[in-house]
C-alpha cells in the first residue's frame, strides 16, 4: 500500500471533501475615486432619458395602433356573409388590422425626440 502512495498526493477519504489548492497571488486592490457622485452635476437629457423608454410621439403612434387594430375587428364584424366571408370579413378587416400592427411596430422601434 506504501507504493501507491505518490509522494505529495493528497488522500482522499469518503468522509473528507475534496479540498482546492488556492495558489496564493498578491493581488493590487484598485484605486478607489475620491471625488463623490453626490457632487457631480446631473445632467438633465441623461434623466430624462433614463425615466421613460419612449416619448410622447411613441405613445401616440402606439395608442393609434390599438386604435386601427381594434376598427379592422370591428370592420371584419360587419361583415353580412354566413361566416364572415365575405370582402369586409376576408380582405378589408385582415388588411386594416395588419396596417395596425406595422403602425404599432414602427411605434415602438420610432427613436424618440429630444
């Protein structure tokens, strides 16, 4: 048993976990800023910015969105045909409801204005 033993290796026992060898580096910590955050001055676009995600043009075009999404589901409900498939149903609903969504997609990817 005395050969298996490698000189150095550690033992390793079921009782005993496994244990890492750290190697030891001298690490620098970083310099810390003495000047204080609470004494910049802030600057007022950057909040504003960092509030709302989107501005009042953004909001607008996606409220008109939901606006013509919702008049092409009631303009497919119109529609006299036996299960809506008739030109109101089938072609002018589909169509305005798309229209909405290309609205409601170019609302949200719009860059807002400063």
């Amino acid at each position: 048993m005395a050969k298996d033993k490698q000189a150095g290796a550690p033992i390793l026992t079921r009782d005993e976990p496994a244990k890492k060898i750290v190697a030891t580096t001298a690490v620098q910590p970083k310099p810390v800023s003495t000047r204080s955050s609470i004494t910049e001055p802030i600057r007022r676009d950057t909040a504003a910015s960092a509030a709302l995600p989107f501005g009042r043009q953004n909001y607008t075009l996606m409220l008109a969105g939901i606006g013509i999404i919702l008049a092409g589901f009631f303009i497919m409900s119109l529609d006299k045909e036996e299960f809506g498939f008739g030109f109101l149903g089938l072609t002018l609903g589909p169509i305005v409801v798309m229209g909405g969504f290309v609205l409601e997609f170019f609302a949200i990817l719009a860059r807002p204005k400063a």
